[in-house]
C-alpha cells in the first residue's frame, strides 16, 4: 500500500549548498535561515542556474556564497537595485535577495519603497537580529530604544525601525515573519514568498549570538512565538496584518502577515509586454548611446 | 516557472514533537518508511554534528571539535546499521521520505553551539539532541497502525 507522498523532486537541498562553508558565529541565526532557503529552493525545484541570488554586506549578505546558485555579493544597501536589473535583464531567473537590518532598512533604507512600488518579482529575506554585528555590535535601524551598545553607551535614543509596517504601509504584496526557533514555519513562509508573484518581503529574526542580548536569542523566540495561524489571522487583510505588525519588537508573530489575493501584474511582465508592443521598434541600444553622446 | 509539489499537504500533520517531521502521517507508515526516516535522522545528525566541528575548527576549539568528531563516528554506525537491515529487507526499493520533510530531530539545533563551549557543553547538547530524538520517535510510535513497525 502507498502510504506516503511519492517522491516527485528532481533537486534536493543539498544541491543548492555549496563547497565553501560558513564562518558565522557558532550558535548564529543565520545558520537555521540558509537552512531553510536550500529546503525552500528544494521544494520549488528550480536548477541552482536558473536561480540568481543577490546580497548587500553584512553577516547574513555572506548567504550566496553558500548556495550553489549564481551569487552577488554586491555593495553595501544596494542589493535590491542590483536585483531588479538581473530580473528585467532575464526575466526567467528566480531572483533572492538577502540582507541584515542595518543593509535593508539604514543603508539602503530608500531602496525598499522604489523596489515595493515597482513590484518587481522577487523575495527579499532580511535577516534582523536588530545589531550591526560584523562590524562588533553597534546600534541598528531595527535596535530597540533603551539598548545599550558601543555607540549608545547610556541606552538608544531612538526608535526602533519597524520593518513588517514599514513595507505593509509601501503596499508590498506579501509580508512575512519566521524565525530559527521554527524551522518548519520558517522554510513554509521563504517557500510561499518565492511563489508569490511580485516582490515578496520575509523579516527573519535571526539572533546575533555574539552581540544580541539573551531576550531575543533562539531560546527566548521558542517562548515567545505566536503563530498568526494559531490567531485566526487572515492573510489577506492588509488592515490587520497592519494592526499585528504594529507589536514587532514587543511581541513575536510567525507567519504570512499579508498575501495579496490578486497580485497585480509584476514589473518584468510589464516591460516583457511593451517590448512586444513595440515589436522592435524601440531604438536600438546602439542608437541611444550615440544619442547621448551627441548630446555631450 | 515550474510549481510542482512534492509535499502533499493533504496529509495530516503531526501535532507537538511530530512537527519536526513533515507531512508524514504515522498512522500510515510501513516498516521500511520507518526504517528510511530512521535513517534520516541519523544522517541529519551526523551532518550537524559535521558542521559543527567545522564551526569549532574554525573558532579555534579542538577540544569541542573533538567531540563532534567523535559524535559522526556513533552516528555513522547507527546510520549503517539501519541501512543494512534496510537493504536486507527491502533492497533497492524506492524511498517515500525524503531529508527535506525532517527538522533537527537528532540533531542539535544550531543555537546550541558557541565558539567557547566546553566538551562538558557539547556532551550536553548531544544529550540533549537524544532525548528529543526519543520523545519524536516515542510520540510517533503510539501513532503508528502498522504492527510491523514498533
């Protein structure tokens, strides 16, 4: 008798890891999130060359070079430009980019609303363990007020960035929070992003071991997780996952915040379609370099 | 883009320690799925445990990387004792389980690494690691219908 799931999968998890092994912190979140990116490539069965994975710098941006895909380890904030150009260059790539808090929310905090408004077809998964922890744990976007580090030596002053409000009041389609304490929930919520059509965000928590003070480390997020399953949380009210988002930093929710029910179309649809429109009567790319020129 | 599933999200989920392991429904495994995931686990752990002493390597701890080293060692003479009596009994036969459908069930959990542990520390996390792999297989047990397979 058949009793289980026939196994339907040409790639594995293991097929999206690569030779060069990680030189995180032993105990670092980001360990359970590279985990749970290699099963959600695995259960979305895409070749590791049809899949283009892009990064800022930090800590977690080092999540390339650990796949097997192609990797852009690129400038510091700047992996969301850089991804948007790969997709409309090759529409038919899957597009991942990963980031810390500091790269997505400080340095390239003016990225994310031009890259949401566009809605460009990829899944964007910050790794925010709420620090700057490569360069030795100093305050970050997403650090909480009162926190006391290297360059708040008498506790922030500032509040803290809220990154699940912040890209739901952008109008991003699909929002998502997960952490290591729940690798299952994890790998469920970077595998339904990577499906969703249109930029999909995923805010993982993922502790800084080193740098990251005890109340948020993997330990504490088993205590305090709520799924938003467990809620009754419909993820396809925006208004309430506006309401649930708003207890980020206080409370910790897992889950798909919102998931638009009927994405619009995606940038890369669109401009597919107006250059089939203009059935090669756009200017040849030859010709706008030399109209430029003329003009200098 | 291609979309198959290979999860069938039909089968029912296992509730508490059983979440670890996605979608098998234990009241309908046999023997030899038994006897695959089995085998699973044990490659999970002895992995993690690779990676690891990878990790205490490169943060200059020998002597936790010692232990992880020896920690392979059991769990590779677990994992082919259960691959023997898998072949024996079933040869070549295709898996249903596959390593994507199981979390940490043996394996510490990565949180439970620092770069400073002590082999006092790491003995402890592989205990640790034990006893949740007993509770999974002791919660999945009573589930279990097939005679054949406790």
């Amino acid at each position: 008798m058949k009793t289980l799931p026939t196994v339907l999968q040409t790639h594995q998890a293991k097929d999206y890891k690569s030779d060069l092994k990680p030189i995180w912190c032993p105990g670092c979140g980001d360990f359970g999130v590279l985990q749970a990116i290699y099963r959600s490539l695995a259960a979305i069965n895409r070749p590791p060359h049809e899949i283009a994975f892009v990064s800022g710098i930090g800590c977690s941006s080092r999540i390339p070079g650990y796949t097997t895909t192609y990797g852009f380890n690129s400038v510091h904030g700047r992996p969301l430009p850089i991804a948007q150009g790969i997709k409309l260059a090759n529409p038919d790539l899957l597009v991942l980019v990963a980031g810390g808090d500091g790269d997505g929310f400080s340095i390239g905090g003016g990225h994310v609303p031009h890259a949401i408004r566009r809605n460009t077809d990829l899944t964007y998964i910050v790794m925010d363990n709420q620090i700057y922890g490569l360069t030795k744990g100093q305050l970050s976007p997403t650090s909480p007020r009162g926190l006391i580090t290297c360059t708040s030596e008498y506790g922030s002053l500032e509040e803290p960035v809220n990154p699940l409000l912040y890209v739901l009041a952008y109008g991003c389609g699909f929002v998502a929070q997960a952490t290591p304490a729940d690798m299952p929930g994890m790998t469920e919520v970077i595998e339904a992003a990577i499906r969703y059509p249109g930029f999909s965000f995923v805010n993982v928590q993922s502790p800084c071991v080193t740098f990251g003070r005890e109340e948020v480390q993997v330990k504490a997020h088993r205590a305090q997780m709520k799924s938003l399953k467990s809620l009754n949380h419909d993820p396809t009210n925006r208004l309430a996952a506006m309401d649930l988002a708003q207890h980020y930093g206080h409370e910790l929710h897992t889950g798909i915040f919102y998931q638009n029910p009927t994405p619009p179309p995606t940038l890369d649809a669109l401009v597919s379609e107006r250059k089939a429109a203009l059935n090669g009567k756009g200017l040849p790319r030859q010709k706008i370099f030399d109209l430029l020129l003329q003009k200098q | 883009m291609n979309n198959t599933r290979a999860i069938d999200e039909s089968t029912s989920h296992g509730a508490g320690v059983l979440a670890a392991c996605r979608p098998i429904d234990f009241e309908k495994i046999t023997l030899m799925d038994a006897l695959d995931l089995a085998t699973l686990v044990e490659q999970e752990a002895k992995d993690r445990y690779s990676e690891f002493a990878h990790q205490m390597t490169t943060h200059h701890n020998p002597d936790a990387a010692g232990f992880f080293l020896r920690m392979i060692q059991i769990e590779s003479t677990h994992e082919l004792r259960l691959t023997e009596r898998r072949r024996k009994l079933f040869g070549g036969t295709p898996p249903n389980v596959r390593r994507e459908m199981i979390f940490d069930i043996e394996a510490p959990e990565y949180d439970e690494a620092r770069s400073n542990m002590t082999v006092r520390r790491a003995l402890e996390a592989a205990l640790t690691s034990e006893k949740k792999a007993f509770d999974f297989f002791d919660a999945a047990v009573q589930r279990v219908k097939d005679p054949g397979v406790p």
